[in-house]
C-alpha cells in the first residue's frame, strides 16, 4: 500500500462548480485523489439520506471517507464530558452511513490547568467517548486525537500519542502544520520529521504508526500564540511546513498514511501536488 491524499471539504473550484457533496467524491477521483475528510467542524447537520447516498458514489469512485468531528469538543474539560460524548456520538452515526472509517477529534484547550493535569482530564474523557460508542455499536469506527495549532491548547505529539495508547482502535491525527505553528516554525525538516515518525512508532508499534491519519497545510502563527490561519501553497510568505522531506520519509519508510490537506481554498489542488511530490520519492 501507499499513502493516501484528498481535501479537507471542498475546494473554492469545486464550490464555483457544484452545489452538493454529493459530486465531491467523483471529482476528487477524476482529479487522481483517493481520499476525503467531511467536514462537521460546526455542527452535524447531514440528513441519514444524503450521508448514505455521499457514502456510495465514495466507494464507487474508491475514495476513501473520514469526518471532522464538530470542533466545540474539549476533552480536557471535565464539564464537558456529556456534550463531548453527545458530539462523538452523533459523529459516528454519520460516519457509519457514509462508510467513513475514521472520525477526527479536537483535543481542547488547557483553561488554565497545567498540561500533566488536563491530559489527565482528556484520557477520563477518552475513555468515557469510547465506552459511548461501543455501546451504540459503533465501536469500529476509529477515533482519531488531533494535534493542535494553539500553544495554550492540549495537543502536542507526546500527548496525542499518550491518548492513543489508551486503546489500540485509536488513531493519531498528525497534523503537521499545527505542530509547525505551536512550535514556532521549529517543528520543520527531514530530522524533526524522522524524530517524530521515529517518536510515534516507538509510542504505538509498527502498524498503527504507519497508518496514522494526518492533516497537512502550510499555516501562519503568531509567536505569543501560535496558529493565526491556514494558508495556500502558493502564498508568498515562507510559510511552513515543508512538505518534500516529510514525503521523503513517508516513502523511505514505506508507510502508508492518510493525508488529508486543509490549505485555505486551494485544498484538493495542493493535496495532488502533495501525491505528486510524494511519488517521485517512491
């Protein structure tokens, strides 16, 4: 296997274009995609009927599915662990009758407490979303921990990879712009790359680390806060990431990830020329 590479919802070209999600899978096939992450960032709001429609033109077209999880979630709130659980739960429902296999999880901001104490909170919670989605059936779905862009956010690697050894069905989602932005660019280049590939596999063994999810785009930070916004490859600026010697490795490893590319926009553009640049590395 090899890696896979789609957008993050659609891009501004396919919007100009098309008035549904429903032509979304089709397209990303044509443009030589493979995957796609539907966006729940603000809410589920899909009908069971489109969700299942959506869900059958993705594997007719052999696009693979995953879904953002609404981004009110807060793992690291003990508050909100019954919103949280009711976010996931409804997450999942829809991810079933797309077919999406993976369903991504915003870890949630530190309000405060120290980082030890509100990951504690977080893997309370962790446990708590999993036990809810076992019971409603839906235990297969993977659950994928997302790290954040924000300094004052739960979320480094270390404390995703943390999250992630509470159960093996969990899944980092590596986002390597918001560790870049956290970081303050220094989260950049072939050796912090190995390091952290280096870092997840030795967290979660061999098969789960190269599988992982992961987003991907170049993004511009603050230096008292960290992640601002994301940006477009073509944006001038010297954002970062860069994203060749991340594909050098992935390829000389032999992995097999999802990248899923968040750019401003220019998303499934920027997701081909990540496949491309990844291939002539293979």
């Amino acid at each position: 296997m090899s890696a896979r590479f789609g957008p993050a919802g659609n891009s501004e070209s396919f919007s100009r274009v098309y008035k549904s999600s429903l032509s979304a899978p089709g397209w990303i096939a044509d443009l030589g995609l493979d995957c796609y992450e539907y966006q729940c960032g603000k809410g589920v709001r899909v009908k069971k009927e489109t969700a299942v429609q959506l869900g059958e033109r993705a594997r007719a077209a052999g696009i693979a599915v995953s879904l953002h999880a609404p981004y009110f979630i807060n793992l690291a709130n003990p508050e909100s662990i019954q919103r949280n659980n009711g976010y996931v739960l409804v997450s999942c429902a829809l991810a079933e009758w797309m077919g999406a296999g993976r369903v991504v999880v915003h870890t949630g901001a530190l309000m405060g407490r120290a980082r030890r104490e509100a990951l504690e909170i977080a893997k309370r919670g962790m446990k708590a979303l999993l036990a809810v989605v076992d019971t409603a059936g839906l235990g297969h779905i993977a659950l994928c921990p997302e790290t954040m862009g924000k300094i004052n956010q739960l979320g480094d690697l270390d404390e995703v990879l943390e999250l992630c050894t509470l159960d093996e069905r969990l899944v980092p989602c590596i986002d390597f712009g918001h560790l870049y932005a956290r970081s303050l660019g220094a989260d950049d280049g072939q050796e912090v790359f190995c390091r952290m590939l280096d870092r997840v596999e030795e967290m979660l063994g061999a098969d789960r680390a190269s599988t992982f999810h992961s987003h991907f785009s170049h993004i511009e930070f603050t230096l008292n806060g960290g992640e601002k916004c994301h940006r477009t490859f073509d944006d001038d600026g010297g954002y970062g990431p860069h994203w060749a010697p991340l594909a050098a490795e992935i390829a000389r490893r032999g992995w097999s990830p999802t990248f899923i590319c968040e750019s401003a926009g220019t998303q499934a553009e920027d997701a081909l020329s990540m496949k491309r640049v990844y291939e002539g590395f293979l």
